[in-house]
C-alpha cells in the first residue's frame, strides 16, 4: 500500500471509504473532519484505534454508518407517507434491534461514528462536554449508553465516585463495558454496567448526581414515566442531561415528538424544567420550515428539577 495512505489519519480514511461506497454521502460529509477541533479529532482517532485493535475493519464501518443511512432513508419515506413512525411499541422492535447482536453491533458503531461526522451530533457533544460537571462527587447514572462514548467521557473526566449505566440491549452493554476497559483502564471498580430496561431496573436506593439520558426517550413507548423515574432517582441539585430527536424516523423510534415543545411538557408533568435547551434544525433548514415540513430536529436538554 502507498505510505502515504497508510499515514492519513483513520478518520479521513473511514469518510473516503463512505463517500466512495456511498457518493450521495460526499456532498453531506463535505469537510466535516476539518470541523473537528484538535480534542475532537483526537478522541475521533481514539475511538476508530480502539475499533481497529479488535480487528473491526473500515470496510465494515462503512457498512456499520451506511446500515444507518439507509434504515433512516427507509423509515423517512414511511413517515412522508403515513405521518407516523412505522411502530410503536417495544415488542415490535425489540427482536430484531436490541436483541440481535449483529444488528445491533452495526447500529451502535454507526451511530458512535455519526457522532463524530454529522453536525448536529458533534454540536450536542460540545454542549454535554460544556455542561457537564468536572468537579462534582456522588453517583453517576447513564441509561441507554449504547456505543459507550458519553459514559467513557463522564469517567475520564469527572469526579464522580461511582459510575452505572443501564441499557436494555446486551450488545450496547458489551461494547461500552469494552470500551471503557480499553481507554479508561485501571477503574475497574468504579462503574458497573447493567442489563436491564431502565422503568423496571432494580437500583439502589441512594439518590444519582448526574444521570445522563442521550437518545433513548424517542425508544420508549411511555416516556412520561421515563422521565418521572428520573426525576424519582435524583438528588434536587442533580445534573441531568437529555437528548431526543423530533420528527425523525429510524427503525427503533416508537414515541414520536413534533416539536421542542413536546418534549418541554413532558418534562414539566415530570416535575423538571430545561434549565439550557439546544435545539438543531436539520442541516440547511430552520426550526420554522422543520416544523412546518416535519423534517428532523435534534434537542439537548439540562434538566432542573422544580
Ligand atoms: C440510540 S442509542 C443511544 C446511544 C447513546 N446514548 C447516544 O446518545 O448516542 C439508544 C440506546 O438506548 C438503549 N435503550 C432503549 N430503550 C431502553 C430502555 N427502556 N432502558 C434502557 N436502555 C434502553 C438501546 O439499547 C440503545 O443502546
């Protein structure tokens, strides 16, 4: 192989690798690793290092982010069509999602990749880096930590002494357990990671400091009680973080929001309020035309309980 191939860092040879098998995909992708800051790409090469150590190859992330693409392609065109998400309980999702490993495995180092690629992603990771509490103690929750990368941030970078998170997809558990043992060595006994639905999941009774919720409300058939349990298992001063996404159809998406002030109602029932809100307009379009056409919205949220 030509040496300079070989030195282009991993990032850009995973975008080449995309916009060649993908070419509707160049236009969108365009610059997106210049976007990065120097901490960004770091973390970015880190993250593909440690995939490409455990012999996951590029050509397979490929496939990994492209499965995403297309899944999303194919659920729009049912939204366009019936102005609803496709289904809308766990049982329809669950066998052929969270509980198949092989499809779960592609989705979730999809997803950890468009965290990286796609803008409103990186925006929402900028905005958890930027309120997440350093120098806070205490207990630290994740629900849904999927690919892992949120609950490998909080554990390199703050305080807290006790880290869990829960996901209801063995697979999910597995890679995060994987990735936190791999950059953020040593810790052993400072986090546990669970198996289990987080509205039934047994959990100890001391109230959690930080509880860190990213996509997974729009996955829930209730997410009021989601959202009354977190507030249930929190300290008043606790930092809680959410995100969700608005009109925005993928396999998995049973609860669908139409707008951010959706998601504010049901954070109220719940007795909490956004203290910061970020709400990001599908690429090239505004709040204003997503409402009016439906297009998707992302939406990150600090949440205060009232
Ligand atoms: C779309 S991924 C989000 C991953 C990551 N948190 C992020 O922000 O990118 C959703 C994750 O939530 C998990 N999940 C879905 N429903 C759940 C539930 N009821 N309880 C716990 N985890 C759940 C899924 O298995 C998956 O790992």
């Amino acid at each position: 192989m030509n040496s300079s191939v070989q030195m282009k860092p991993l990032s850009l040879r995973l975008v080449d690798a995309i916009n060649q098998s993908n070419p509707l995909q160049a236009n969108y992708l365009a610059n997106c690793c210049y976007e990065l800051n120097a901490e960004e790409q770091a973390r970015f090469e880190g993250y593909l290092g440690f995939l490409l150590e455990r012999g996951v190859s590029l050509p397979y992330l490929t496939e990994c982010y492209n499965t995403i693409v297309e899944d999303i392609k194919r659920e729009q065109y049912y939204f366009v069509r019936h102005k609803r998400y496709r289904y809308s309980s766990y049982d329809e999702v669950s066998a052929s999602v969270y509980l198949d490993n092989g499809y779960m495995e592609r989705y979730m180092y999809g997803l950890g990749i468009t965290s990286f690629l796609w803008p409103n992603h990186v925006a929402m990771n900028r905005f958890f880096l930027q309120h997440l509490p350093k120098e806070r103690t205490g207990r630290y929750l994740e629900i849904g930590p999927g690919h892992g990368l949120h609950f490998t941030t909080a554990l390199s970078l703050c305080r807290y002494e006790a880290y869990e998170a829960v996901d209801v997809s063995p697979k999910s558990a597995a890679l995060t357990k994987e990735l936190v043992s791999s950059l953020v060595p040593g810790r052993d006994g400072d986090w546990n990671v669970t198996i289990s639905d987080f509205l039934t999941a047994e959990l100890p009774g001391q109230p959690y400091h930080a509880l860190v919720m990213g996509e997974v409300l729009e996955h829930v058939e209730r997410p009021d009680l989601f959202l009354r349990r977190v507030r249930d298992v929190t300290s008043s001063d606790a930092f809680i973080y959410v995100t969700t996404a608005i009109n925005a159809p993928a396999i998995d998406h049973i609860y669908l929001l139409r707008n951010a002030e959706e998601f504010e109602s049901l954070v109220a029932a719940a007795g909490m309020r956004c203290e910061h809100r970020l709400v990001l307009p599908y690429k090239g379009k505004t709040i204003e035309e997503c409402a009016e056409q439906a297009l998707p919205v992302n939406l990150a949220a600090v949440l205060k309980k009232l």
